[in-house]
RNA sequence: GCCCUCGUAGCUCAGGGGAUAGAGCAACCGCCUCCUAAGCGGUAGGUCGCAGGUUCGAAUCCUGCCGAGGGCGCCA
C-alpha cells in the first residue's frame, strides 16, 4: 500500500466517522497527514487528523482519534490502528500490504516517481543567464546545477518545460568587454572598469587568429570584428562548459535580437499608449509602483536611449506570446530587488503579477584556510565552473551545489576542493547505486532470474518482514511525495536529502540481511523477495539522481 | 533608514505547526574466512540567536531586538 493510499483510506474512515456522528465532513482536510514517525514504537504511519478537527467538530481529540481507530482496525491491509498521545491514531501495515508497493515500483520503473498535478503547464525556466563577458562562476555554476534539477523535477511532475538562457549581449557591459579585447590584442592595459582576466588575452588572441589583419582596421571596423567575434567565442565557451556540465538549454535568448526587431520600441509604445508610462525629467518611467513595486522605474533614458529594464519587459512580452503559463527566474540574491519589478512588469503588461514566479538564491561563498576570499576577475580569485569541475568532476560538483536550499548561502571551501576529497555525500549515495547493481550482477551469475523487468507477481512480497526491510520498503514508498514537494516548492535539495535517506535505509537493511544464497545454499523465496525489493531501491535511487542529473553507477 | 535571506551539535547543513530535534564530516569504542568496509553498530556532543505573543501543541507562525550576508542607480 502506498502512503498516498492509506492517505485516502484514512480520510474516508474519518469521513465516516464524522457522518456517522452527524457531524460536518467538511472539517476534513483536503489531503490528511499520514506520516511516518521517527519512533518505530509510533507505528508504521501516524496520522494527526483527530487532533486537527476534534475542535472544529466539538470532540474531545482521543475521542475522536478513538472512534477513527476503530474504524480502521480491521481493514484489509493493515495490522493495527492504535491512539497514542494527545490523539494520534499509529499504524501499522501488513506485511504483504506493504510489499505491494515494491511491485508498483518494479513495473513503474524509470517512471516511479512521476506524477502529473502541473498538467502540461506551459513554463519557461530561466537560470544562469550570467553575463557573456567572462567564464561561469561559482554563483552561476549552482544555478546551472538546481536549475536543471528544478526543470527535471518539473517535467516529470506534469510540466513541459523550456529551459532558457537569456544573454545581455547588449549595453554599456559588453562595451567594456569589447574594449578590453581591443586592449588586449594591442597588449595594453585593460581600460577602467574593464576586464583583465587571463581569458580575455586568450579570447583577444583567438579573435585575432580568426581574423588576421583586424588589428590594422580602422577603429570603428576593428572594434565591429572584435564584438562579433568576441561575443561568438565566449558563447560558444559558455554554452561548452554547461554542456559539459549536463545542462543543455532549449533557448538561448539574445537581449540584442529584441533590440535589434524593433521589439522593444513596439512594448514601450504600447505601454505610451495603455498609459503606463509617463515622462518626467526628461526621461520616460513605468508607473510600477502602482504595480507593488518599491518605486518608478526609467525605461527610457533622457539620452533617448531604453534603460536595461526596457529589454526586460519585452522579453516578458516576447515569453507571453510564445504561450509560458508560467515564467520563472532563478536569480542571484543580489537581484531581489528585480521581484516587483519583473511582477509589476507583468501586470503593466496586463498580466496577472503570478505568472511571473522569482526564486532568489543566496551567493556562493569562497573560504580558504578558514576565511571569505573575495572573487574578483582582476586579483585572479575567480572560480569558474571548470575549475570546479576539475576540483571534484561533474557528478560531485552537481550534487554538492544541489543539496543545499537555496535560501543558504554555501561556502565552498578552496583548500577542500584542492584535496579532492571523499567526504561528499553523493558517494554515499552513489555507493549505494553501485552495491545494488552489483546484487543484480551476482544474482544473475548464479543463475537467478532477473527481477528487473518483471511485474515481480511470482514473487511472495510478504516475506518482507525485518524491520530493516519494512523501512526500506517506506523509504522507498516516499518518493513520489519527495518529488511532487520538491516541484511545488522549487525545491531540488530535498530530492538530494531524500537520497540520502534512502541511501542509509538501504545500507542498513544490507548489514542486517543476507539477499543472496552462499554456498550451496537454493534460493528461497525470500531470496527473490528481497532481490525485489532491492531492484525497487535501485530504481529509486536511479530516478532521483536523474532529477539531479547526477549519474548512478553501476560499479565504484 | 527601508527591503530580502540566514542564525539548529565542534564544522557544513536538513527539518518550516505534532510525540524523545536529525544527517554528513570531525572525536572516541567496536564490526570484514561471507552478496562492494566509499558500509554498519555504539559513545559523546543542543538554552534550535534573544525576548514576548498565537495554539491543545512552536525549532517551525506573528511582533520586537541582536548578529551575518545581500540589495535599495536615468549601471547592466
């Protein structure tokens, strides 16, 4: 029985009890809390729901918690339903009830763990969209890492995902990209508020090599050639290393191309026209805090020329007419204030504020020998996504920056990374992935039938009964939950923690119990049950780290 | 001054109305003639920043304060 079933069960016994007493079923929650306690002696599953409405309906708790345990007691499939403490009612599945839900997995495979609440819901996720003047750094690098997990998530909860990269690629910014390439090529200083990073040098020379004889142009033509060129190379290297990296994006949005369609100069007539803009001080501002913004904001500058939010908005526009239901940003928490602004942005469009969602994350931190090292591309203290990935290679690197909430800012600490360490838990994680296909592996040499594959309907489920067994078989059972909360809340860390539950569950049970036959012993038909129930964690295992794009191992 | 996030074990962090607050790492003591010891068991370690409030019940929700980080451009 899946925790959702009983979930179900309960409410509809609870219901009973309620009509039976003449008393309002409505006080119900929609979804009841069934759980599973920390303390075994609390049952398999304990749920609150008596303590919830017994004063909505004029009941004492235990009363009613009594009354909803003997509703269940009996029922096909469970064991026992007892009250404990305040009004708790603790359960207890049957053995074979419990089983049941390995099979489930066993034939739902690769698709354990999907559900369908976002129903197709059309959303566009843009993350990292760092800027194209320099190599992914470590904030943009944990973007990349949550959210391709976050569009994994999504997608397999029911929602069809675009993933999209938005590049500023327009503005003063890339100037002074431009201009330090020039510099470099030149061999002379960077200019003011320009950057001096050892890539430029090698971009500069690059471009060079590309187009020999550009440094001759006129200086007009030659800084043309250097922004073309530049800008491509550094693309090119952008997308490469987050490529290399596992996440690969549907779109690849140039803020210049909407400058470059008249799109911008249409939104902000547009906006002239509904009234939501008015001119002041020489310069044209959006009325945004009319839409819950902290103050107006300059979309066109006095110099005639559109302020950055101007590219913005019609990028929102642009996302609109090409059908999102929802557009969500993942941003840096130095860009919080961009919250109303992009809401208000929506609603000046005439949207509804909610299809615009913002997910700020907390920075990521540099400690070496114990303290804050401040990047900075000059000093030569930037680190990159490379450099990570070269630290502690694609997998570590990924689900190291997925398992945190982003609402934490994360230390990553240098001299760590130098030692290339074991101490990460995705090995913890991973070795459980690699034991259990290494199971798999013996099962068959010694000639078993494989269980993988099968519906597992010749196997006796019931003989799960260790209580190393029974948790891992609820561990197991909680996945789908893991997943569907982690979609709801933007939240990929909990798929990682969930993992590592899972993880521990199946090592504990692996110390405890023996799968295998040694010797000269026959399988038995606990040996093919628990064979089950091992392909059903490695499955498990397998779809979560999926969602984190983190692979599964088959040996380690 | 205003806004956002955080403050939980020595360290890094989960848990975000439920029962005796958890994990990894670090420390200490044990466990491989046997399916992968990158594992398992045990010991030790806590005023959940502080003070009020809401509730049958608060680490969790509300208010204030303290501390840390980040924002508050006709920059992008």
């Amino acid at each position: 029985m899946t925790p959702s079933a009983l979930a179900d069960l309960v409410r509809s016994a609870a219901a009973e009890v309620l009509a039976a007493r003449g008393l309002d079923t409505g006080a119900l929650p929609e979804a009841v809390i069934v759980e599973r306690p920390r303390n075994p002696e609390h049952g398999d599953y304990a749920t609150n729901v008596a303590l919830q409405v017994a004063k909505k309906v004029g009941l004492a708790p235990r009363e009613l918690a009594e009354a909803l345990a003997n509703a269940l007691a009996g029922t096909d499939g469970l064991d026992s339903a007892e009250v404990a403490g305040p009004g708790f009612v603790n359960l207890r599945l049957a053995t074979d009830a419990q089983g049941e839900l390995v099979r489930q997995v066993l034939v739902q495979g690769a698709a354990y763990g999907c559900g369908d609440e976002f129903g197709g819901l059309a959303v566009n996720l843009e993350f990292v969209s760092a800027n194209p003047t320099g190599p992914i750094h470590l904030g943009g690098t944990r973007w990349a890492a949550v959210g391709d997990a976050l569009g994994r998530i999504l997608t397999v909860r029911g929602a069809v995902v675009t993933r999209e990269y938005y590049f500023n690629d327009a503005g003063a910014q890339i100037d002074r990209f431009v201009a330090s390439l020039v510099a470099a090529a030149r061999g002379a200083e960077p200019p003011e508020d320009g950057y001096g990073g050892a890539y430029i040098s090698e971009l500069a020379s690059e471009v060079v090599r590309a187009e020999p004889g550009v440094l001759e142009l006129p200086d007009g033509q030659r800084d043309e050639v250097f922004r073309r060129t530049g800008i491509e190379l550094m693309f090119e290297q952008i997308k490469r290393s987050l490529h290399d990296f596992g996440t690969d994006f549907d779109v690849f949005f140039h803020e210049d191309s909407l400058h470059a369609s008249g799109a911008v100069d249409e939104v902000l007539e547009q906006l002239k026209r509904s009234g939501r803009l008015y001119h002041a001080d020489g310069a044209w501002w959006m009325r945004s805090t009319e839409f819950g913004d902290d103050k107006d904001r300059v979309v066109i500058k006095s110099d005639g020329a559109p302020a950055y939010i101007a590219g913005d908005i019609a990028y929102l526009a642009d996302k609109r007419s090409r059908g999102f239901d929802l557009c969500i940003y993942m941003l840096g928490a130095d860009h919080h204030g961009y919250i109303g602004r992009l809401k208000a942005t929506a609603a000046a469009l005439g949207d509804d504020p909610d299809v615009v969602e913002v997910l700020i994350g907390q920075m990521v931190n540099l400690v070496s020998e114990g303290k804050p090292v401040r990047m900075s591309k000059r000093a030569g203290t930037v680190v990159t996504l490379e450099d990570l990935v070269d630290a502690v290679g694609v997998d570590a690197a990924r689900y190291e920056l997925a398992r945190y909430s982003v609402d934490s800012a994360v230390d990553v600490d240098l001299d760590l990374l130098r030692k290339n360490t074991a101490e990460n838990p995705v090995f913890y994680v991973q070795y459980a992935h690699a034991r259990l296909a290494s199971l798999q592996r013996n099962a068959a040499e010694l000639g078993l039938p494989p269980v993988a594959g099968t519906d597992g309907s010749q196997i006796d489920l019931g003989l799960l009964s260790h209580p190393r067994e029974g948790d891992l078989v609820r561990t197991i059972g909680e996945f789908p939950k893991v997943v569907a909360r982690a979609a709801e809340l933007r939240e990929p860390h909990r798929i990682a923690r969930y993992l590592e539950e899972l993880a521990s569950a199946y090592h504990k049970f692996y110390d405890a119990a023996r799968v295998l036959p040694q010797g000269d012993e026959e399988a038995t038909p606990t040996t093919f049950a628990r064979l089950a129930l091992c392909e059903a964690a490695r499955q498990t295992v397998a779809n979560g780290l999926a969602l984190l794009g983190v692979s599964a191992p088959d040996r380690m």
